[in-house]
C-alpha cells in the first residue's frame, strides 16, 4: 500500500475528477490524503478521505467560494487576469505551506493538480517523487497547438504556428506572478532553474495524466510524458440525487443548458439562452451552477429554471446540449452522445471548444459573440445534423469501453513505481514509456 498525497485547488470541475480517481487508487489499496484548501474539506471528508488544510491565512472558509463568485462575473481578459492573482496567491500558499505539510504526512508519493503550480517543486526539494494530473485541458505548449484560452482551431501552418510562440510567450509574461515566486523558492533550495515546461510540471514530475482521451484532443507529436486515458467519471455521483420538477418535461426535444460552477455568473447569458429557444418546438432547461441570479422567473419560453440540475440524468434524456465547454461537462455529453453549441467563456473552455469543433461534436460561438440570433441558428444546426450525431454515437461508443479511472490510477502507479499496476494492452489507454523512480530517490535519500 502506498500512502499518496494528492495536491489540488477545491474548484467542483477539478474535485470531481479527482474524486473518482482517487476513489480507484483506494480499491486497488492505496491511501489517498488530500491536501486543499478549507473550502474543500466538507466534499473531501462526505467521500470518506482524509484531508489536510493547505492555506488557512491565505485562503480563510469561503474565500474560495468569493473568489469563485467574483470570477462568474467576468469574462475575457478580465477572468484571465483575476485568474492569474488567484493562482498566484494559491501558489504562494503551496510553497509556504505543502513543506511542512510533507515533512509531517511522510508521503510516499504525490499527485498535484495541473494548477496547483508550485507543488512538484516542493516535491523535489523532499526528494519525494510525482505525477501531475490534469483535471482540465492539457497546458502544454506545442508550435501547432493553439494556447489553451484561444479559440482558434489546430492548423500546422507556419503562420499558425507564429501565431502559438507569439501566444505562448505572452501567457508566460502574464503568468510572471506566479512563476516568479516558484523560482525564488527554487534558488533558495538550490534546484536548477526551470523552462516554460514548468507551467505544466514537465520537468518535475514522472508522468502528466490527463482525462481527455487522445481521440478528442489535437493532434500532438511532443509527448512530454503526457498519458491520455478517458474521462474520470464516478458510477454514483451526488448531484444526480439533486431535486428535479421532472413532471414539467413536456416530451418535446430536451435542450439542456448549463454554463458550470465556475463563470456561471452573468445573468444575460441565461436570458439570451432562453430568448435564442423561444418559439423552436423544444423545452429548455437551465441548470444556474449554484448561483441565485435574480429576473430569471418569467423568462421567454418558459423554460424550467434550477439552482442545481442532476445534469448525468438530464443528459440521458437530452437531444443536445448547451455548454460552456468546460471539460467534465463536454466529456458527459460526448459519454451520453448528446450534440453541443458551446459557449467558452475564459480559461480553458475556448481550448475545449475548438477541439469539440475540430472533431466535429459541437458548434462553438464565443460567449462574448452570444446573441440570440446566433444561437437560434446554432440550435436549428444542431438538432439537424444528422452527422454530428452519428460522430456522437460513435464517441460514445468508444468512451463507453474506456475505464478512464482505472486507466489514471494505473498510469499514476507506474510512474510511482508500480509496473503490474497497468492495465492489460488494449483497454485503451495510450501507453507511454514511465521510469519508476521511486525506489530510486528512497535508495538516494
């Protein structure tokens, strides 16, 4: 049995995945503690894991539902930035706080979350080995990939990939806040200087997992130690317990609509979603996340209004879907095979979007580019296309036979050490070439 921390920021989109795969490293009989902050320790504890506080002066109870509230009101470069402040202060929390927290807990390997920058640099100052998970898009840089916040599709034209460096190296000098930190505590424990790679742990870390399956990403060619599985979905989920009028559904073509947890907060979107539906022959439901925006009760159409939505069940029933294109979202309509328009807001959901578009499984329109014309039409287009839908049977089809977090668990293991944990060959998990250095760094110390 291995003792392994697990380091993450307690956003729902990230704790959810998290979840379910720390849920299969505790079948296979490991002990998974999670280390977050307070916000995060009332969902840890109800799953049964132990939880240790990381960032209690700088990250207070409810701060992080502030700050969680404040960014559902932004959009574009605003988000970006109010973006970048917080992970600056979360990463200064982590290298304050996780060496002591490692010092004391005697981990015999960690997880860090994508974001949770900082994290596999205190690692290797304990000589502790790590694996990097990434519970949303992927960050790495490629020339033919776009960053992870443009909307512009895969193109491996070489004015297209001008356009990546330029975009890349932007991100990285509006990142300086919290890569500059990183770097002084890394001189300070006499560790060598890091790249660019350090935005997604590449340097640090024995393996970056993520839960997009490789079918549904770009094309890549530089690896980086990245193993795509498939989505980290739980059987048992508790928000498909959450209350719903489904006396209300009325038989007509179901259009569920949710913007997420996170940039959910704009009560216009909702508004142009239910006038954009008005008058098509189908019934719209709009799930809010959690927020109470106030003017939504006589919205055209009529559509049915609720604060939490047990959205694996609405999707079932479902002919299509309107999302902000965040990726637990997006990877449960494709499981489901339901048809999207995506609406990305900020962060990674433009990334998302654009490789929904590139495989042809949604329709992208730009939320700060929404009006109701607009999505009427995409609407029309999408309940229409018999293609899209057939490539949605298809996506099914193939998640359906993917264990997403069988396949993490394995992979995380490997990279920690433990070889037989992998799956048998063809289960679908993209296999890539892990050192267990574990025992390795245990001998050295």
């Amino acid at each position: 049995m291995l003792r392994i921390g697990y380091v993450l920021p307690p956003y729902i989109g990230h704790l959810n995945p998290a979840l379910a795969l720390a849920n299969c490293l505790r079948e296979m009989g490991h002990q998974v503690v999670f280390v977050s902050t307070m916000d995060a320790e009332a969902r840890i504890r109800e799953a049964r894991f132990p939880f240790v506080l990381l960032g209690a002066q700088a990250f207070p109870a409810g701060k992080w539902i502030e700050f969680s509230r404040q960014l559902g009101k932004l959009h574009g470069l605003r988000a970006a930035d109010f973006t970048v402040r917080w992970l600056a202060r979360f990463t200064r929390a982590i290298l304050e706080d996780l060496p002591e927290v490692l010092d004391r807990e005697m981990f015999e390997g960690c997880l860090v979350d994508q974001v949770a920058y900082g994290a596999s640099s205190v690692c290797t100052s304990r000589r502790l080995s790590s694996v990097a998970v990434c519970h949303t898009l992927p960050l790495h840089f490629e020339p033919a990939l776009p960053i992870h916040s443009s909307n512009r599709r895969f193109s491996n034209h070489s004015w297209t990939r001008f356009l990546n460096r330029v975009e890349q190296r932007l991100i990285l000098l509006s990142g300086r806040r919290v890569f500059g930190p990183i770097a002084a505590f890394r001189r300070a424990q006499g560790l060598p200087t890091l790249t660019y790679h350090a935005m997604y742990h590449g340097e640090e870390t024995e393996a970056q997992v993520c839960q997009l399956p490789a079918f549904l990403d770009f094309p890549r060619t530089e690896r980086f130690r990245l193993v795509h599985t498939g989505p980290w979905i739980t059987p048992q989920n508790p928000e498909d317990d959450y209350d719903f009028p489904w006396e209300r559904l009325n038989g007509d073509p179901l259009v569920y609509a949710s913007m997420g947890t996170l940039q959910n907060g704009v009560a216009r979107v909702f508004k142009t979603l239910a006038e954009g539906c008005a008058g098509l022959p189908v019934q719209l439901v709009l799930s809010l996340g959690g927020n109470e925006l106030p003017d939504l009760e006589h919205l055209p159409g009529a559509p049915i209004v609720v604060k939490y939505a047990p959205q694996r069940r609405l999707l079932r029933r479902a002919s299509m879907a309107i999302t902000h294109a965040g990726m637990n979202t997006a990877l449960e309509c494709a499981t489901a095979g339901i048809p999207m328009v995506a609406l990305p807001v900020t962060n990674d959901q433009p990334g998302v979007a654009s490789r929904l578009a590139y495989h042809g499984l949604a329709v992208v329109i730009p939320v700060q580019q929404l009006t109701a014309g607009k999505l009427r039409a995409a609407v029309q287009q999408v309940l229409s296309d018999e293609l899209m839908k057939l490539r949605l049977q298809r996506c099914a089809e193939q998640l359906a036979n993917i264990k997403g977090p069988a396949q993490a668990a394995a992979a995380c293991l490997s990279a920690l050490g433990l070889r037989s944990a992998l799956p048998e060959p063809g289960s679908g998990m993209r296999r890539a070439v892990l050192k267990p250095r574990l025992e390795t760094r245990l001998n050295a110390g």
